[in-house]
C-alpha cells in the first residue's frame, strides 16, 4: 500500500509547477501564507496543487485538482504588508487523497505517485527525442525570450519524463494544459503530449508572426503615402500652386470617416464645388455649412450592444415598481436582441395617462442595452421640416429632427425617444407625421434620405421607442408600424409602495434632508393620495412630498424642531387644507346615475342626472356633449320607448313629457356611446319614480334593442369605481374577460355584474316599486372570478 504523507496544502490560481522544476511567484492569500508558515516551521515541505477555477477565494477540496507536486520552499521574501515573493522546487508528483483542513490554512493528506516505466524501444525513443527536439528549436525560434541555453538544455536531455516536464514548466501554456501534463505519469505518453501542445503553440506563433508583419507592412505603406504627399506638398510651395489648407482639411476628414462609397463620392464633389467658389460668396456658405453638418454624423460609430435579460430586470425593478407586464414586454424585446443581436430594431409605442413612467421606462431601456440615448419631444410639431429637415439652399436651412439627434447622440445606433408623438399636428406646411411613416419603418429606413444631408442614411440599427397619452390621435398607418405596450393607471397601493420607496427618498435627497430628518407614516402618504392628488400617474405626488421636504427643511432652519414626523392628524399643517373630500354619494336618489368615464389621465366617476317635466315631448342634452354621446342619448329614449309597457311607463310620454339629461361639470368636453346604459337607467328612474341605488356605477353601450355592447377603459373605470366607494359595477357581458387585466386589489373590492341586455342593468341598479330593496340578480353575478383570455379593444372611449 502506498505512503500517505500529512502536509500542508497551498492552492495556485493559474499556476503548475513540476517535479525538478524551479518557479518563483507571490502569495497573497492569508491561508496560502499561513500554510508556507508551517511548512517552514517542519521540514519546507509543501503539497502544490492548482485550483480548478482561479476567482475561487476559499477552496474546497471540490475546487482542486486531485493531482499536484510535492514541492520545497527554496526561499520566501516579504515584498508587502500582505504578500510574500517564494521560490519553489518540484520534487514528485503526488494525489491529494483527502483535504481535512480549511481554516487557517489547508492542510491534507497525500500520497506519492511512481513514475511509469519507458516502454518503447531505442530507436522509437531516439526518434520522439528528436522530434521534441525540432519542435522546441521551432517554437524558441518564434518566442525570442527563449536563450540559447534552454534549447541546448532540451537538446541534451535524454530522460522523455524529465524532458516533457522542463519544456511544460517553459512555454506558454494554459493551466489546464499543464495539469493535464502533469496528470500524466508514463513519460512517453508525457512527452508525446508536450509535443503536440508544441506542435499547436508553434502553429499559433507562426500566424501571430505573420499578422505582426501585415501590420508592419501596412504601417511602412502609410508612412511612404505620407512622405509623397508631404514632398508633393513641398513641391507645390515651391511652385506657388499652394492648395487651401481649409479644402485639404476637408478631405482628409472625409479619407478619416468610415463612410460607403456613395456618400465618399457626394461629399469630395462638394469639397470640388467649394474649390471653385470664391471664398466669400454666399454659396460657399451653404456648402461649408453642409460639409461641417455632414462630417459631425457620427459615421461607423456604434456602441457596443449589451443585450442581457437579467441586467435589464434588475435596472428595470430598481427604477420602477409595478408595471410588470410592461417590464415583461421589454425583457422579451431584449431576450430576442439577446439571442439575435442583428435582429431589425422594432419600434416600440409606450401608451398611458401622464406621469406613469412612459420616458423613464425607455430611459431604463437604454441603460439596459448600453446605447446612447437621444430625446426628441414631438409635441406641438406641425412642419414636416421638422422632420426630414429643409433644402440646404434656403436661409438658414438646417437638419432634420432625426439626423440631429443622431449627430448629437455620437452613435448610428442610439435609443431614440420619441416623446408625445400623440401630439404631432399638421398644417399648410405639410403633415410631420407622414414623414415619419419612413423613419419608423424598418423596412425602408436602411436608406433614410434627410433633405439637407441628401446622402442615405441607414437607420435599420437604431431602436426607436415612442409614447404618447393616446393612440386616437395617431394616423392609422403610423400606428400599424408600432408595436402598443399600453402603461396603466397606478391603484393606490402602488402609489403607496412608488412614494415610500422613490418619491420621498429622491425628495429629501434634492433637498439635503437626511434619513432622520423627517419620517411621514403609510397612513399619511394614503391620505396625501386621496386628499391631494388626483392623477393616474405620481407625477402630483412627487410634488407633494417635494412641499413636506421644503416645510421639513423650514423647520429645521428655524430650530421649531430637530425631526419631523408627519401623520394624517398634522398634514394640514403641512400642505394646507385637503383639496378633494372623499367622496360623498347621494342616498338612493332618483333620476341620477353613476356612470364610468375614461380620459387621458385615469379614470372618472361621472353622474347622469336627468329631470321629467310636464311638456311637449322636448329632448334637453345638456353638459358639454360630443355628438356620439347625444345619439347615445336619443338611442337610449328610443330603447325605452320600444319597451315603455313593459317597464310601467306611460307609453305617450314622448309626447307630454320633456326630458332634460344632463352631465355636471359642463366646462369638460365628454363623447363616447358608453354612457348608453347609465343614460337609459337614469331616464327610466326619472319616468317611473324608481330610486336607484347609490353605490352601483355602470358602462356600456345601448341599442335600440336594448342590447349591452363592449366599451374599452374597463381598468381605469373600475379604479375610479374603487376610488369613489362603489360597491357595484354593472359592465357589458363581453367585457368579462377583460376582467383578467384588472388590479387584484380592484377586483376583490367590488362586485362586477355582467349584462347583456338592458333590462339586467335596470333589475340590478333599480329599487323595484312598492319595495324597500331588490332582489339580487344571481345569474349575471361574477361571484368568482376566473381568468380568460384578454380581449383586444380598439383604442378607448372617453365615457
């Protein structure tokens, strides 16, 4: 049975060292020190083994190879506080059998491994020493730092074992390699390994050789170019035909730009054009404004892509909360540049109400993929110029958007942010949005042409990310280029965590307030949300922890106090008396409704109030209507009128009966057919005396029928419904599955009842006659909730 011998363990990190080889290197590692401590307190003896991977700081028996070389310490100098400089020689291999130790230094037992035997006759042994011998002479003859005397070395050695491991210990190879030399213990094996890793590192030098001298040629060839031009030059002063030194800057910026054949060409025919002006005229203006313009273009210059799904979930959830399917969306974006890095850009449309995080987004987006980011707003755009830029000959003539923003960005494939292109408008000048059906067409802007640059200008690489509040007023055939990934509204409780973790923290950091300064309760950020703000986004309440940071810092300068605490009993002290009362719904009043209303920003809760009068039949539409909302309105009499005696009405009240419908808060514009059923349940109150209950709000479009058609905003509609108190939404039955895309905390709050006909939404919301409450309808309820798929709207209505 073979000896096992108990010493301690040093782990190299890159490094082999072989039996009767000497190698010098440093140590900085405490336990790697350590355990030289103790081999130099025995007898100088070491276990040297190499690591597996070289980043491991503290290695296990797992992390090392199981074989290694028994080594002794020659020498070991301090070089540093932390380091030591040691001199080692190899004296026999050996397999670490077990490493019992770890703290403070490895320590394990080891056996000695025997050398195999030499079993190859004379003339095969003196015909591998030979071939060692070519190959090490070949090799020192590529690697100068080789001497003379390592190669005489080789050539006399006439052990295969020893030999295979003096020229391993020598020449550069990987450490995997070498342990795989080391591993090996029949020395012809052992040496005919050594001599085809010979083989491939001479192969490897000679193609090194040969592009060193590619690269020396081609450096002497512009060396020589430079020495004619510059004599030509001489000979030119000497001749008085002196080139102008602006014309030959010119060119040689032009030589320097990674530019296409075509755009070389434009561009040095302009530079002739300039040689022919006189310096002064006013065409050489247009033409060195149009050169300057030119070669700022950041021409071949692109950023390094960094397409990594992981990376971006981190930036992506560090810089906002919630919006996980919009995050979802992006990562699947990246994923695919990850897998398809020549992917074409897509152009992405980010939709939502203001202050959701539509530019930040694509802010995080660009940080993610490591691209520059280029801004442009689009709001209020009205020129096509704007755009595709204006003919160099005019006055002043500049650039379009597009090209600008690349220049500025110092890439051909920046992120550029499209912001507000909802807001683009048109006029006799022409229709920007038109021209921007080029730019955000990855089909057709590789060869994007601007006005004023003329040359093409290949915009395939760059990713284009757009946003808008709405998609209504984007053209239909702008629209279909982009792909919608649409922001919604916050709930509160996601206002909550966004103020907690984000607001406030940033407030207090621009206002040089520390952590301890000033501490504002959970209930407190509530009550801001509900009784100072009133937005889909956060963008108010940023403002208002921004007001408790300024009164904070007041009363810490004045000396009132050395920390404030906010809670809802003192906010008034801080941001004044609360602007919106929570809300407060009439007690089951007749000939009024709650009606649902989507806008821009968020959700609305939106009364119907109606009033029958003794009259002629007259039709009143009050409140700032749209023309579809007043058809809505004549559909919805229509529809009662059609079932007037089913609904104990009297049929002739078209004739002595003026109607009056009207919708507060007159100075709002309000259109869309959703209000259809909150109109019709109102007027058949107003007709037949019947109170409606209060805490039931409803949508959907009316037919004459008496049908209950889809509306689009179910999720804006149902938050405002939450926020109001609502206790009961009424929504059209193929709006159910649209149910999946709502807040949790929304739909475990309310009661949903699906409708198809009108006569469930008068049964629901309606207090029958000679009745203090209605029996409930059960078979429209949505008692449990089970998701389907989503359904794809068109964009939403107002109402």
């Amino acid at each position: 049975m073979s000896e096992t011998l108990n010493m301690p363990v040093l782990a190299l990190r890159g490094l082999t060292i072989f039996p009767g080889c000497i190698l010098s290197f440093d140590v900085e590692r405490d336990i790697s020190i350590r355990a030289l401590e103790k081999a130099m307190e025995q007898d100088q003896y070491i276990f040297l083994v190499a690591q597996r991977e070289t980043g491991t700081d503290q290695p296990g028996e797992k992390d090392l190879y199981a074989v290694g070389t028994m080594s002794v310490i020659r020498q070991i100098l301090r070089i540093g506080d932390a380091a030591v400089r040691v001199i080692m020689e190899g004296k026999a291999r050996a397999r670490l059998r077990r490493l019992w130790q770890t703290e403070p230094y490895l320590q394990g037992n080891v056996e000695p491994l025997k050398e195999g035997q030499v079993r190859i006759s004379g003339l095969q042994l003196e015909a591998l020493l030979r071939q060692t011998g070519t190959n090490f002479a070949e090799y020192a003859s590529l690697a100068p730092r080789l001497g003379d005397e390592m190669t005489e070395t080789v050539m006399n050695d006439r052990e295969p074992g020893h030999l295979a491991d003096f020229i391993a210990q020598n020449i550069m190879l990987s450490y995997e390699d070498k342990q795989a030399v080391l591993e090996e213990l029949r020395p012809v094996q052992r040496l005919r390994k050594v001599n085809e890793l010979l083989a491939h590192e001479v192969e490897v030098l000679s193609f090194e050789h040969e592009l060193e001298g590619q690269i020396r040629r081609e450096m002497v060839e512009v060396q020589r170019d430079h020495i004619i031009r510059e004599q030509i030059r001489l000979l030119q002063h000497e001749l008085g035909e002196d080139e102008d030194t602006e014309l030959t800057e010119y060119r040689m910026k032009i030589e320097e730009r990674k530019l296409t054949d075509e755009v070389r060409e434009k561009l040095l025919k302009e530079v002739d054009r300039l040689a022919k002006q006189p310096y002064s005229s006013a065409e050489a203006s247009v033409i060195r404004n149009y050169l300057d313009v030119c070669l700022e273009m950041p021409w071949g210059q692109e950023t390094k892509e960094r397409a990594s799904v992981s990376a971006a979930r981190k930036l992506l959830d560090r810089d906002h909360f919630g919006l996980e399917k919009v995050k979802e969306r992006i990562l699947e974006f990246i994923a695919v540049r990850q897998i398809n890095p020549d992917a074409k850009g897509q152009i992405i449309c980010l939709v939502g109400p203001p202050g959701v995080g539509k530019t930040s987004i694509a802010i995080s987006v660009a940080k993610a993929l490591n691209r520059k980011l280029a801004r442009l707003s689009l709001g209020g755009v009205r020129d096509e110029a704007d755009i595709r830029g204006h003919r160099k000959t005019y006055i002043g003539a500049m650039p379009g958007r597009i090209v600008t923003a690349i220049s500025q960005s110092g890439s051909m494939n920046p992120l550029l942010l499209l912001d507000e292109i909802d807001k683009m408008g048109s006029d006799y000048r022409g229709d920007p949005s038109a021209a921007m059906l080029e730019v955000l067409d990855s089909e057709q802007n590789y060869a994007f042409r601007d006005h004023f640059l003329e040359i093409p200008l290949d915009l395939s690489k760059v990713l284009f990310i757009t946003t808008a509040n709405t998609t209504s007023t984007i053209p239909r055939p702008l629209l279909d280029r982009m792909e919608v990934i649409e922001l919604t509204s916050y709930t509160d409780e996601e206002k909550l965590e966004i103020a907690r973790r984000y607001l406030l923290p940033k407030q207090m950091k621009e206002h040089g307030l520390k952590k301890t300064a000033l501490r504002v309760s959970d209930e407190a950020i509530r009550a801001i949300i509900t009784g100072y703000t009133r937005e889909s986004g956060v963008r108010s309440l940023e403002r208002q922890m921004g007001k408790l940071c300024r009164k904070t810092a007041m009363c810490l300068v004045s000396g009132e106090a050395k920390r404030c605490s906010v809670a809802p009993e003192n906010l008034e002290e801080y941001l004044g008396v609360r602007r919106y009362q929570p809300p407060t719904l009439d007690k089951d009043p007749v000939g009024v409704v709650n009606g649902l209303a989507w806008t821009e920003a968020g959700g609305e809760l939106l009364e119907v109030e109606v009033n029958v009068m003794e009259g002629t039949g007259k039709l009143e539409l009050t409140g700032n209507l749209g023309d579809v909302m007043k058809e809505s309105a004549h559909a919805a009499v229509s529809c009662i009128r059609s079932r007037a005696g089913q609904l104990g009405i009297d049929p002739e009240f078209y004739k002595n009966k003026d109607i009056h419908i009207h919708f507060p808060e007159g100075a709002v514009p309000k259109d869309g057919p959703s209000a259809g059923v909150a109109i019709t349940t109102a007027v058949v109150s107003a007709l037949t005396g019947r109170k409606v209950r209060s805490d039931v709000a409803m949508t959907g479009e009316v037919t004459l029928r008496g049908r209950v058609l889809a509306i689009g905003g179910l999720k804006e509609k149902t938050m405002a419904a939450k926020r109001n108190g609502i206790r009961t939404v009424l929504i059209p039955k193929e709006n159910v599955r649209d149910l999946a895309e709502i807040d949790p905390v929304v739909r475990e709050s309310l009661r949903f009842v699906s409708a198809e006909m009108v006569d469930t939404v008068l049964a629901e919301a309606l207090y029958p006659v000679a009745a203090e409450r209605p029996e409930p309808v059960q078979e429209p309820v949505i008692t449990a909730f089970v998701p389907v798929e989503t359904a794809v709207h068109d964009a939403p209505l107002r109402q």
